[in-house]
C-alpha cells in the first residue's frame, strides 16, 4: 500500500499564519514569531484532521523564475522589492515576517519534516513534480488557486484550500471545479491564461473573463482548440473574439508554459515519511527556548508521537 502524501505550499501558509496570527505572538526577545507558531498550529490541525503518511513542505527556492519572466516580462514584476543581477530578486515581504522564515526553515529540519526548493523553481513546481511521480492519493494545501491545475479524481490528488486558518479547508476535486468554473483540473490553466491574473502580472487575454473562458473550453475543448479555431472561418467565435483572441496571439503561444506548473524539477532526495519524533531533538529544545514556541510546537510533538 501507497501512503497518503500531503504536500505543503509552505510560504502560502505561513502568510496566512502571518496576518491570521496577532503580532503580539513573541519570543522572549520581543521578536515577533506569529508566522512560526501560526505554522506549527497549521501543520498540526492537518496531520491530526487529514492523517497523511507522508509530508513534504515545498519551498519557493525563487519565487520568481526568470525562465519565466523572459517568456511573459510582467511575470510578478509588481511584487519585486529589489532586483537582483544574477539572483533571484527579493520579493516584497512584511518587515517582521522575513526574519521569521528561516527560523520556520530551522524548526522543520529540527521536527525532521522533509523541507524542499529547487534552484529556479517555485514551490508550485516542486509540488506539480512530487505529485507527478506520487504512487499513490495526494492531498495540496495552498491557498493559491493555480494548483487546481492539478486536480485529478482518477489519481485521487486534490487541494485543500483554506478558507479559515485550516480549520476550515474547502476540499476541491473535480466536482467541485465542474460547479465552479466548469473546466476539470487540466482545463484549469487553460481557463487561468485565458482570463489573466493580475496578482501574478498575467495579462490574460483582454475581454476574456472567467465565464467566456470557460465558453470557450466548452466549446473548443483545450486552448489548442481554441487556437485551431480562430484560423478556422466556420468555427463558433464571434468577430469580436476572432479579433481579440489573434491579437493576443504571442501571449497564448507562451502563456502555457508560464502559467502551467513544472513536472519535471531535479527534486533532491527526502526521507518524506511524517516523523514521530523529532530528528534533531536537542536543536529543537534550542529553538523552543530561543523563539519561545512553547505550546504551539508541544501540541505538535505530542500529534506526531500519536
């Protein structure tokens, strides 16, 4: 038998732990560590609600690739803080929550919760390949909607989003996708491109909103339906359409690879099995006192003895 996998968005979460947790959460320096303890009550209201057998925090090794960029230039450029010659830039991040990621970073590898980035890759990339090779059911928890691309019954792999802390996680499959937006979770990146993101810097294509999009997969079946049919005189595509969809000819040919994750990123070799006790546990004593992570790294220790 083949484990349930649970694959972490890791910087998602703990952004939402960040602003869902009150900053006043400190080390006994005054350091705030809301983004740290909200993380480890994360990751311990998944194992015990969601039982995985495995566990793998994705890490964004560069948030920003510039395999991508040179492909679609606007690509997150609205969230770069500082650019970097030769490295990936720095994005804007809250003041107090930079510091804390790589204590997050230091107390995963304490716990011995397999933690993985890859240069030039998102953590998006990093999950889109674990779950590529998974042999088994695959549970995502991000609250970025692009993984819904990788939605798939058949394989049994959804995404749990969270709608309040995660507590409360909305379970998506493809029934849930169909009722939504009407695509399945390989139509979802098609529809994605198609209607643009600005939060990413995606122009999509202009006049096509989320409801013609869908149409328009409904009916031509896949973006390369869609393709094929604007040079087609008697497909169903109205003038206004035709125009729209040929002017936004050069974005379709590259948006695909842009928007749609990576499945074959050189993931280094990870002992993912959920621990039972921590891996290095007089580093994690060390780290409970410095950042004072009392409560919130006990509740954990005692989910995962169990």
């Amino acid at each position: 038998m083949t484990g349930r996998l649970m694959l972490l968005d890791t910087a998602s979460l703990y952004f939402r732990a960040y602003f869902g947790v009150p900053d006043s959460v400190r080390a006994p320096d005054g350091t705030p560590v809301n983004a740290v303890r909200g993380l480890l009550d994360f990751i311990d209201r998944l194992v015990k609600d969601h039982r995985p057998d495995k566990l793998v925090a994705c890490m964004d090794a560069d948030w920003r690739p510039q395999w991508r960029v040179d492909l679609i230039p606007s690509y997150k450029a609205h969230r770069v803080a500082e650019e970097h010659e030769g490295a990936p830039d720095a994005e804007e991040v809250p003041d107090t929550l930079s510091p804390q990621v790589p204590v997050i970073e230091e107390v995963l590898d304490a716990l011995g919760i397999a933690r993985v980035g890859v240069a030039a890759y998102e953590a998006d990339d990093v999950i889109g390949t674990f779950t590529a090779r998974a042999a088994g059911p695959v549970d995502i928890v991000t609250g970025d909607r692009d993984l819904y691309q990788l939605v798939d019954d058949a394989r049994d792999i959804r995404v749990l989003y969270p709608l309040k802390g995660v507590g409360t996680l909305q379970l998506t499959d493809e029934a849930w996708l169909r009722e939504k937006y009407g695509v399945d979770g390989r139509g979802y990146a098609d529809l994605a491109l198609l209607r643009g993101d600005p939060s990413d810097g995606l122009p999509g294509v202009p006049g096509v909103g989320e409801k013609t999009a869908a149409k328009l997969l409904a009916e031509f079946g896949d973006l390369a339906g869609i393709v094929a049919a604007v040079d087609d005189p008697k497909a169903k595509l109205t003038p206004t359409q035709r125009k729209r969809l040929t002017e936004a000819a050069p974005y379709l040919a590259v948006a695909p690879k842009v928007v749609r994750v990576a499945d074959d990123v050189p993931l280094p070799a990870a002992d993912t099995a959920l621990p039972h006790t921590p891996r290095d546990p007089a580093a994690l004593d060390a780290l409970a006192a410095r950042w004072g992570l009392g409560s919130s790294l006990q509740r954990l220790l005692t989910t995962l003895e169990a």
